[in-house]
C-alpha cells in the first residue's frame, strides 16, 4: 500500500461558489448548476500545491485534501 | 525622526488605511454577490479581498504606531488597546480603537478559519459592517485633514463605494442558485422526530 492525496467535497456545506474549478481547472469541473465534479483518481504529485489554494479558496470550506491509502500492483 | 515627519505618517497612512479598507469591504460584497466576468475570474476578487485587508493592516500599524510615539501627543500604549482611555480626545480616539480590534478579530479568525469552523468565522467576520464605520467615524472625527478638500473628495469616494455596494447586496437575493432548496431540506432534516 502507498499513499496518495485526494480530493472530497462535502455536498452538505458546497453552496456552488465555483471558485475550486477556476483555480484547479485540472481535476475540477462544474456541472450545469456550479457545483463541482472531482475527476476519479488521486491528485497528480505536481498539482498538490495547487490542489491546496484550492481547499484554502473555498468560500465555505466545503473542499478537503486528505492522504489516503492507495492499493498498487506491488503490494498483495 | 522628526515630530513633523510623525505627524504626517499618521495622518498620510490613515487616509490611506480609508481607502484600502474601503476596497476591502467593497471587494467583501462583490465576492459575497459571486460577481465575475470573462476577465475577471472569482478567485480574483476573495485574492484581492484578502491581500488588500493584509496590506490594510501594515497601513493601521503604522498610522497606530507613528501617533502613539509622537510625543506631542504622548498617547501612550494603552491607548491603542483600550478603548476610551486617551486623555487626549478620548470619543474619537477610541473609537479608532474600538475599530482596530474589531478588524483584528476578523483578521485573525480569517487565519485560522480551518480551525474554527466556518460558523464561527463566518459570524466573527460580520463584524466588519461594525467595524468599517466607526473607523471612517474615527476618520471624520478626529482627522486633522477631516475638513479639507481632497479628504472629503476621498471620503465621499470611499463611503459612496460601500454604500453602493451595501445597498446592492441588500437587493439581490442569495447568489446561491440551490438556496432555498438547501433551506427547505435543512428544516425538514432538523424537524425529524427520530433526530
């Protein structure tokens, strides 16, 4: 098992403000109402910064970057 | 330096300290009323909404700082932190205090909103409709420059701008497409008997 970052949206708090999706265009769509749609997969290495203005920008703190463990090939 | 050299600073940085805390709640609104264009994106204004209030608060520490060191006045330290306590025009300077602590709670808590919840900061951040006018009380009562021309050019700018941009917000419904939709399904979640 490795570790990987990932992003969670907490739909309760989410009130649409868009801004994630501006600033990581990346991983972060927005549906036909504003509200965001988080690319499946852990967030690429490179766009951890990013990744963190992100959760920092949220009006509303209803974004999260976490460590979550990770399955790979090499661990059975 | 020279009495003359402090005097200005104090007088130059809290006219300046008007203009960008003016800025500051004008952007506030803007951020809160989800305004955007092609060329301006959302994230530009809660950014500017946040670098300005932090470049405001080098501008109070200085027009703080420069008054209380002049020794014409010879303020003293308390009296940048307790309210009403200068001899020295006692209304109207702590009112500029009251203003200042009011605007480094809302600093603070915004520092640390991950930690205190957004509730909490959400509420401590209203205080910024307390906060703005009575500095801009301050201002007119207090300021050597309050009766001259290009201040109240400035002031009416400055107070003109919020006053638009308050009134606007009051206007507009929320900017939250699925507002009362939320509302509805968080009155029904906490009207559950089970709950």
């Amino acid at each position: 098992m490795r570790t990987a970052l990932r992003l969670s949206i907490d739909r309760i708090k989410c009130d649409g403000h868009g801004l994630c999706a501006e600033l990581l265009p990346e991983i972060i769509r927005l549906d036909d109402w504003g509200y965001p749609i988080i690319a499946a997969g852990p967030v690429p290495e490179g766009l951890a910064p990013l990744a963190q203005r992100a959760v920092a920008s949220c009006p509303v703190l209803a974004l999260a970057l976490a460590l979550a463990l990770q399955p790979t090939a090499a661990s059975k | 330096m020279s009495d003359t050299l402090l005097w200005y600073t104090t007088r130059g940085a809290g006219a300046v300290s008007l203009i960008l805390l003016s800025g500051v709640v004008v952007l506030g609104v803007l951020s809160a009323l989800r305004v955007q264009s092609a060329g301006w994106p959302k994230f530009l204004t809660t950014g500017l909404h946040r670098n300005i209030a932090l470049m405001a608060m080098v501008f109070l520490a200085l027009h703080i700082v420069t008054a209380i060191v002049d020794p014409f006045t010879h303020l003293g330290w308390l009296t940048a932190v307790v309210p009403f306590s200068s001899y020295y025009r006692t209304l109207w300077l702590g009112l500029g205090t009251i203003a200042f602590e009011l605007l480094v709670a809302i600093v603070a808590t915004s520092l640390v909103r991950g930690l205190i919840g957004q509730g909490a900061w959400r509420a401590v951040h209203w205080l910024a409709y307390a906060s703005w006018p009575v500095a801009v009380i301050h201002g007119f009562g207090t300021g050597t420059d309050a009766l001259s021309g290009w201040f109240m050019v400035l002031s009416i700018v400055c107070v003109g701008s919020v006053a638009v941009a308050v009134v606007y917000r009051l206007g507009q419904g929320s900017a939250d497409p699925l507002a009362s939709a939320r509302s509805d399904f968080r009155a029904r979640v906490a009207r559950r008997p089970d709950r």
